[in-house]
C-alpha cells in the first residue's frame, strides 16, 4: 500500500502497528501544535485562558488530518471485517472514545483475507 492509498483512501486493512504509529505521530503533532497556539498567545501579551480565536494555520493542519484519521481507523475497522461507520462511535462521549482505542488497538484482524481485502496489510 502506497503512502497515498494508506493515508487517504477509506478501502483496504491496516494492522494494529499502523494503528499505534499513527496514533502515537497524532498525539505528539497534537501536544505541539497546542504549545504552539499557546505559546504564540502568551508571546503576543494574551491571556492562553482566554483565547480570542486559532489561528487559521492551526485548521490548515486539523482538517488533514481529521481526514486522515478517518481513513485509518476505517481501514483498522476494515480488518476486523467490520464496517468503517463503526468510526461513528466516537461520538458517544468518553466511553465511545474507549471503546474504539480498546477495538482498534487490542483486538485483532480476521485472520486470511475478507470483505476489504487480503490479510497481507501495511
């Protein structure tokens, strides 16, 4: 699977490895984009208590990788053979959050190829 196919196609699996890798990159990028809205609101005199707005650099970056997050956890849901609306789970505050890192990050793919694809994945 390409970079492209991995990151921005909703079809195929990908493993829990791919899963964790990725999680892991999105929690740091998250931790340092946040130091940084902070930090450029403390440096210009605000309060970061009270932040008037985010910057638009800060979106130029979220709905990326809003996008790409989909299509992971789709693809690990994939491997399960389970459907990629299973995503909308997350909507369901705290324990849907838990319920998804639990599915996607412990449990794992169908063993041999299904619905989505072979069981050789990224």
């Amino acid at each position: 699977m390409n970079w492209t196919a991995l990151l921005f196609s909703f079809k195929g699996r990908v493993s829990r490895k791919v899963f964790w890798v990725y999680f892991a990159l999105t929690v740091v990028i998250g931790i340092a984009m946040n130091i940084a809205v902070l930090g450029s609101a403390t440096g210009a005199g605000l309060d970061p208590n009270n932040l008037p707005s985010i910057p638009v650099w800060y979106w130029l970056v979220q709905l990326p990788l809003l996008w790409i997050t989909l299509a992971i956890y789709c693809k690990r849901w994939h491997d399960q053979d389970k459907s990629g609306w299973f995503s909308l789970l997350l909507l369901i505050p705290l324990l849907g959050i838990l319920i998804v890192l639990v599915m996607l990050g412990f449990i794992g793919g169908s063993p041999g190829p299904n619905r989505f694809g072979s069981d050789r994945i990224a």
